[in-house]
C-alpha cells in the first residue's frame, strides 16, 4: 500500500492523497521536483506552516487557493516549502582539490582574460564561497584579475541567507582552518570572498538570462529530485553553458548515464564537455 493511500492519523489539517497529488503535479511542473509518495508527511509539515501562515483550515483549502487566481502570490512561499537545501562548506572536497588544479592554477598560470564559475542550486550559498575561498587561495593577484561566480537558486528564501553570508559555529567548522583563518571572521564570511559572488533567483527549467561560457559548473545534489526527462535537455543547455573543455560537477549519488553524450566522465563525479 503505498504511503499516500495509508489511512491517515488525526492531523492538525486535514489532508488525502488527491491533495498530495496535486500538490505533486504543481511542485513537479513548477520546479520539476519529482515528490514520491514517501514525501506525503513531508509535504504535510511543510504544506501545514503554510496553512498556519495564511489562516486556512486544511490543505485542500491551499490547494484551492494554488488552484485560483490569488495563487500566483502564494507560489514562491510553495516553491520554497518544497526544496530540500541540505548543503555545507566543502562538501564533496574532491571537487575543490579537482577545481583548483584542472581550472584555477591553469588561469594562474595563463594570461586567460576571464574565469567565470556557476554554481547552479546553490541552496545557502555554501558552495558558492567554498569555491570563491579556492578560488582566492589558488590565485593570489585576484583582485586584478577578471573572476566571478555566479550562483542561483530557485529558492529565495535560501538566497536571502546566502546573501547575509552568516553561518553557524558548526557549519564554519567544515571550511579548512587555513582558510577560515583567511577568509571567514566572526561567523560571517569576509567582504573579499563575499564580493567574488552574486546571487541570482533562477529557476533551472526557465530561461537563463546569461550567456557564459563558464569554465566550470556546479550543479551538485539538485538533479538528485529530478526524472530523466527533465535531466536530459537540462545537461545539454549546461554542455552549450560550458567553454568546450570546461569541468561539470554533480552531486555523490547522481551520474550522466543515459542522460547525456556531451560530458566524458574525468574524475569522481567529475565530467568534462566534449565539444
Ligand atoms: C540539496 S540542495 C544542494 C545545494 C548544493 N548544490 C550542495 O550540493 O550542497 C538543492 C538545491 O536545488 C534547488 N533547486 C531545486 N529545484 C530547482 C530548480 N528547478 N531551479 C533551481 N534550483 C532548484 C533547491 O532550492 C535547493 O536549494
């Protein structure tokens, strides 16, 4: 029996398994999140804060609501009830050890005029600076060099916080000492390394308002919520994003097979564009 036809237990909001699907459907064309039906109390907790918020007896009251005219307003709030941003500084470090020697020494080292990196899902913004901290480490004349990173989220909620650049003892923990010791002061992430970053709102599945190319791209742990058939021509726009030869990251548990041709496997979840 699967979990979104169990009898349920007495909840606070009323809510059946036509209201997960229809929430499902409008996650799922919204944001291409696909919520199986073991996220039916997920969605519960998360859809229930917002019928707190907005005054409304029970999820299929939301559900009319997204179904209406006024729900235009009250999409971004479902967009950011719905996203998983488990994120932390250093994640994965396979990835920053690959990045600084296959693109930052290299830029070091050449008189390229640009370096531009996307980190794209980039949930509080703590692969963002992660890849600013290697970036300044890697390349001590920065400040006269052409370096940004651009990264973007759908969520804004997690923007607003990347954006304060503020964090938690526990999660300072994760960036290396040297690093914390150079780039980080009071829990907050310095001017310096803040300003290598702008963040941006961008939904993956819309256009994208910018025309690289990148020499790298992160795009780790978001696709993970993604079906086939959004990954596929996803890849591809990131393939045409990406300076031929340039590096795509993805997340631990994620891989290309049989979603695109245009990326050759380099290194641990590590892919380079083919051109
Ligand atoms: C689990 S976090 C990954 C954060 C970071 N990349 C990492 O690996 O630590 C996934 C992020 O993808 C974002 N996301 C999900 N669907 C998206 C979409 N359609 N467009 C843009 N971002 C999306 C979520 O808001 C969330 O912050």
């Amino acid at each position: 029996m699967s979990q979104a036809s169990q009898p349920r237990i007495e909840r606070e909001f009323a809510f059946n398994a036509q209201d997960f699907e229809f929430l499902s459907n409008l996650a799922y064309m919204r944001t291409g999140i696909v919520l199986k039906d073991h996220k039916f109390d997920m969605v519960y907790a998360r859809i229930a804060r917002r019928c707190r918020a907005l005054g409304l007896a029970t999820i299929r009251d939301y559900c009319a609501l997204m179904a209406s005219d006024e729900g235009h307003a009250e999409l971004g709030n479902l967009v950011n009830a719905i996203t998983t941003n488990l994120t932390s500084f250093f994640r994965e470090p396979h990835h920053f050890d690959h990045l600084r020697a296959h693109v930052f020494e290299p830029f070091h080292r050449q008189s390229s005029p640009r370096l531009r990196i996307w980190s794209a899902g980039c949930s509080a913004g703590a692969e963002a600076y992660s890849i600013a901290m290697t970036m300044q480490d890697t390349i001590p004349d920065i400040a006269k060099r052409d370096c940004k990173i651009l990264a973007t989220d759908i969520d804004t909620g997690m923007l607003e916080k990347a954006k304060r650049a503020e964090y938690s003892a526990e999660w300072i923990e994760k960036i290396p000492q040297a690093l914390r010791q150079k780039y980080v002061s009071q829990n907050r992430i310095n001017e310096a390394t803040r300003a290598l970053v702008t963040f941006k709102q961008l939904n993956l599945l819309e256009g994208w308002p910018f025309k690289g190319p990148f020499d790298a791209i992160f795009c780790r742990n978001v696709v993970i919520y993604f079906d086939k058939q959004t990954q596929i021509p996803l890849f591809d726009r990131f393939a045409q994003m990406l300076k031929p030869n340039g590096y795509l990251y993805i997340g631990h548990s994620e891989s290309l097979h049989n979603v695109s041709t245009r990326f050759t496997l380099v290194d641990k979840t590590t892919y380079q564009q083919v051109s």
